[in-house]
C-alpha cells in the first residue's frame, strides 16, 4: 500500500507579475533534474482577449532541488511560439512533456486550434532543445502524431517515456463530442504508440484504461512510472458533463502493468485525493511522478484545472 | 501530341437536382464502370439549417455507356453526414472510388471548418460492399491528415492500384497567405504522391511532384492518373492564388504532365489546350478532371465555369 502525503503548492500564477504570459493556469507540470535545481515545465496562459478567448503557452520553473518550495527563476519567455495561421497550434501549446535524449532534450506538445462546429481540435507536435531545456524548436510545422481512422480528434495530453530502449508516447484521443446542454463536450480515452526512432509511431489503438463512473468517462494525464518491476499510472478522469466543479470534477485514478499493455485499474489505490479545504479541494488532477534523492513525488493540479497553480506531494509507502 | 474530342456537358444539376434541398452544384465527377453503365459520383451541395453555410453531399448518376443518357440518379446521398467535431462534419469533396477485391474504395477529402482561417481538409476511407450504392466509413478519423512536413489541408486523393501497390496522388497545402493585411488568407497548395499496401496506411514523402507554370504560389487541385499508349498521363487544375473567384483568366484551367515511371513528371500544358473553348459553359474555368477507361476509349470528366454549378461534361482522348 501507499498514499500521498500533500506538501502544499508551488507558486500561484497570480502572483507572478513580471510575465505578461503568465497570469493565470500553471498546468500539466514535468520534470526535468538537474544537478542544483528541478525544473517544472507547465503551461499557463495571459489574460483572456475581449472575446474571453483563451491561448495557452508552456514554460518552466526552476526549483531549488534541496527545497522544491524555493522559486529560483522563469522562463524569460514560452518555450515554444504560437504556430502560423492556420497551423494545428496556433492557439495553444498545452501540454508538454519532456525528456533528455542524447544531450538533447526533447519534448512532445499539443497544438490547439480553434474550430466552428466544437471549440476547438487538438494534435501532438515535437520540439527539440539544444540548451538543456531552456528554449526549444519545433521539428516541423506540423503535428508529429495526428489523426487517424480510430483516433479521429482531440490527439493531447502526450507524456513520453523510454522503457526497455523503445519509445513510448502514452497520450489521449478524443472518441466523441458530446452535446451537454448546446455545448459540444469532449470525451477522451488513455492511449499509446510506441517507436524506435522517436520520430515514426505505430498506434496501439486501443483503450488503455477501462471507462470505470461513466461510459462517456473523460481522462487524461497518464502518466507512467517504473518501480519494483511493474509500472504505474496515475491520470485523472471526470464525469462528461458538468465537470467544471466539484462534484464531477477530475480526481486522480490509478492502474498497474507489467508490460505497458494490458492496464488494471485500481483507483481506490491511488492514494490521494481532494482535500477538506483549500487550494485543492474542489478537484485534483494531471499527476506527474518523478524521482529525486531518493524520494518520489506526485507533482498535481488543483482546483479549476490548474487555474491557481500545482502542487506537490510525497510518496508514503513502496509503489507495488 | 493528344487529341481530344469534346462532348459537352453532359450532367446539370439544375435540369436534375440530386437532392430535394439541394442547392446546385455537380463538382468533382469521378466514374466507376460497370457492364451496362457508367457510374459517376459527384459533390453536390445543401446549405446548413443553423449557419446557412454549404454542406457538400456525395450522389451519383448512372449513364448509358455513351455518356449522354442518363439512366437514374442515386436516391439519396451515397455516405452520411460526418460525426460533429470530424474531420468531414461539413462535408465530402471530392470522393474518388476504386474497385477491389470486390469491393468499392472510396477516399474522401472531409472538410470541417475553423476560425482562423475557413476550412482544413484531410483524405479518409468509405468502402461500399453493394457495388457502390451506400458507402460506410472505415472509421471517423482519417487515413492522412496533417503531419509534420505537410501542415495545412490534405485532400484531393486519386488512387490507382498499380502492380499490387496502392498509388495516391493528393494535394498538401504549403502555406495561407494574404494578400493583403486586411484580406481573409487564401490557400496554396501543391500535387504530391503516397504509396501503401493496404490503401489506409500511407507513407508520403512530402514533396511537391508537378513543377508550377505562374509562380510559387500556383495552386494546384485534383490530379487524375491513366495509362495509355505507354506512358502515364496526369491531369490537374491549377490557378493563381488570389482573387481567382471573380477575375477572368486568374481562375482554374487544366494542366498536364506525364511520366515513364511514375516517379519523374514532366509537366506539359499544351497537351489538354485543344479543350480550352469560348463562350461555352467551360469557357472561363476548367477544374476537377478526372480519366477513366470504358470499353477501350478514355474519357475526361470536368467541371467547367463556377466550381462546377452548372454541372460536368466530358471530353475522349482520341487514342
């Protein structure tokens, strides 16, 4: 058994006032260690235009690595732009996933567009970064991973891994738009496809995670970590309609593989959950766990998605 | 150099309206032979309750084999409406059919509208198991969409089945441009070429194959691929990249290129100005060609004047 014991929150975007960039949301963090400090990657997003229009950007923080409550810095500026008109990103690059490679560090992000019929549409872009993870650039204009007969929308959330020297890129896909009270809502399920190259995927197609509080279930952020021979993913799920508060909002589920394919999902295992009160007591979600000095954490998301910041927490108890 | 016979137009919409609500047009026709007669399907339009904006919906014609009888017109559209949110939600055009194995193929080019800029496009699958009656997807998603190299709209697939390798011929978008700062952007897009096994796995390498005539900006649409007299022939339609709507001459006309080996083309428009016309219905426009092969002879179908509203005709490669 184990359970995560809450640490508190990070930084509050709110508070931070020198970023025109940064005003609201720290979402979706990943790590990347260093020898001194631990960098965050999340994505935020500057006021809403006169339309209440969101776009989103993705950027990092560094930590202290012996006190991760300590800011040490930003990002000066998004680590990635904005794409052309009419490119798969030009309204978002949220989120974003990180890993060192040969002396490169790599990341696979989602590109927003914005759409007539739904709000928008979502695809899975790669970028690289040539000084350790400060500033990246895109591999191409275009997505890396897009849509296909069984992965027809809604392609984000990619977390990318190498286990066993193949790559895995574990991501969600939208299966449906559902129309909740006029508003198109999407649905989307855990997936997976893997590489040897990093550059050409073969999908999976496939369902990792059974729907378990509704058919219609959404999740997301599934996030994999080795330890003691089995690995272990944590993501969030919520309900498809009326999500946006507490009661139906994300909470963070749980499941266990051996060989990254056939899933048991397990939630009463997950070991955290909203708090009482608080920053996060409304909903909790897009985990990433990570190791350092010994120690694993659970870095997470709290109320509104991540609109007041993430937070961390500690894992008590062996993961088995 | 090719001789062509023209035959006129040979479908109006206006005179036989594929849809009860339909709202005109005959676009992109594309033929599929059978023993008494001659399939065609087209893109045909209805206009969109909520928006009031065109939806395109795929019908056919069945023509007696000297392609100026008309024998019947499909009851309803061959495919349904696309899933909300897909990538063909507001519409099929064109649809390319191919039989094999005993089935129908069909790649759609799904259109699905956005905001900062109108539209995006990519190719999907429909397979028919009753001779091309009805279609039913393979899928909601599509079988090429944008990916790295190719950023904006995929569509406009022709597919020929050629020494056991499926073979596509498309169109990618290489850009929106403006003409101005305040003007809506336009789209330039390019022919280019894929190859797969199973015609839903695709490997495309991403570069354009068909040299451009007026400059950078040329758009090129819709190739169609034929065999004949041991060379392969491609026709397309290109224009200029702005205000090719409404001035004269900036509009779509038909190119042409050829190749020994399916790999080299060599473009050559001067093959097709035999079916250039005067105050015709094709007159100021020539788009969306398509070859085919029936009972020895080898046809072109086009639209002509306006995308098509006023239907398609015909024109024979005199071999």
């Amino acid at each position: 058994m184990f359970s995560w014991k809450k640490l508190g929150k990070v930084f509050t975007p709110q508070e931070v006032n020198h970023l025109p960039w940064l005003k609201e949301f720290a979402q979706a963090p990943a790590t990347l260690i260093f020898e001194d400090f631990v960098r965050i990657y999340f994505s935020c997003r500057p006021s809403a235009d006169e339309k209440g229009m969101y776009v989103s950007y993705s950027a990092w923080v560094d930590l202290d690595r012996h006190n991760l409550f300590k800011v040490l810095r930003f990002a000066k500026d998004p680590i990635l732009s904005l794409g052309g008109h009419g490119e798969f990103d030009e309204f978002g690059t949220y989120p974003v996933s990180i890993i060192r490679d040969e002396g490169v560090v790599k990341a696979w992000y989602a590109g927003w567009t914005r759409c007539e019929s739904v709000p928008f549409n979502v695809a899975i872009g790669m970028a690289q970064s040539y000084d350790e993870g400060e500033t990246f650039q895109k591999m191409g204009p275009g997505p890396a991973i897009s849509y296909s007969p069984d992965e027809p929308f809604v392609m984000s959330g990619p977390k990318i891994r190498h286990f066993n020297g193949q790559w895995q890129l574990f991501y969600i896909a939208g299966s449906k738009w559902k129309k909740v009270d006029g508003r198109a809502e999407p649905v989307y399920k855990i997936r997976m496809a893997t590489s040897t190259d990093g550059i050409n995927w073969k999908k999976l197609n496939k369902d990792l995670i059974s729907s378990r509080i509704e058919e219609d279930e959404a999740q997301a952020s599934p996030d994999v970590f080795f330890a003691n021979g089995k690995y272990h993913m944590f993501f969030c799920y919520r309900y498809s309609a009326d999500y946006r508060g507490k009661q139906n909002g994300y909470r963070i589920g749980y499941a266990w593989s051996v060989d990254l394919i056939d899933w048991h999902r397990d939630d009463s295992r997950a070991g955290i959950d909203v708090s009482e009160s608080g920053w996060d007591a409304e909903m909790i979600s897009y985990p990433h766990v990570f190791e350092l000095d010994g120690e694993v954490y659970m870095a997470y998301l709290g109320d509104q998605v991540g609109r007041y910041g993430f937070g961390l927490a500690k894992l008590e108890g062996e993961l088995i | 150099m090719l001789n062509w016979k023209k035959h006129g137009l040979i479908f109006s919409p206006t005179l036989n309206p594929p849809l009860v609500n339909g709202v005109g047009f005959a676009q992109s026709p594309q033929a599929l032979v059978f023993d008494d007669y001659v399939r065609i399907y087209f893109s045909t339009r209805e206009q969109e309750a909520s928006t009031g904006k065109f939806i395109s919906r795929v019908c056919y014609v069945d023509m007696d084999k000297s392609l100026q009888e008309i024998i019947r017109i499909s009851p309803a559209p061959v495919i349904g409406p696309g899933a909300l949110g897909a990538f063909d939600e507001h519409g099929i055009f064109p649809f390319n059919v191919l039989r094999h194995k005993g089935k129908i193929m069909a790649w759609t080019t799904g259109w699905n509208r956005r905001v900062s800029v109108s539209v995006d496009t990519a190719i999907g699958l429909a397979i028919s198991e009753d001779e091309g009656e009805t279609f039913s997807r393979h899928g909601n998603g599509p079988v090429m969409a944008a990916s790295m190299n190719e950023p904006y709209l995929v569509g406009d697939a022709f597919v020929a089945h050629i020494n056991g390798c499926f073979h596509m011929w498309y169109i990618f978008g290489t850009g929106w441009k403006k003409k101005s700062p305040e003007a809506e952007p336009d789209r330039v897009y390019k022919i280019a070429h894929a190859k797969s096994d199973n015609g839903i796995n695709w490997e495309r390498d991403s570069k354009t194959i068909i040299d451009s005539v007026l400059d950078d900006d040329e758009c090129q649409a819709l190739p169609t691929v034929i065999e004949a007299g041991g060379r392969y022939h491609m026709i397309f339609c290109y224009r200029e990249c702005f205000d090719f709507r409404l001035q004269q001459g900036r509009g779509y006309r038909l190119g042409y290129a050829w190749s020994g080996d399916l790999s080299t083309w060599h473009r050559d428009d001067s093959q097709v100005s035999q079916l250039m016309s005067q105050g015709e219905w094709d007159s100021n426009m020539q788009c969306y060609p398509h070859l085919f092969r029936c009972d020895d002879k080898v046809y072109l179908l086009y639209n002509g004047n306006s995308f098509g509203k006023e239907g398609f005709g015909l024109a024979e490669m005199m071999l």
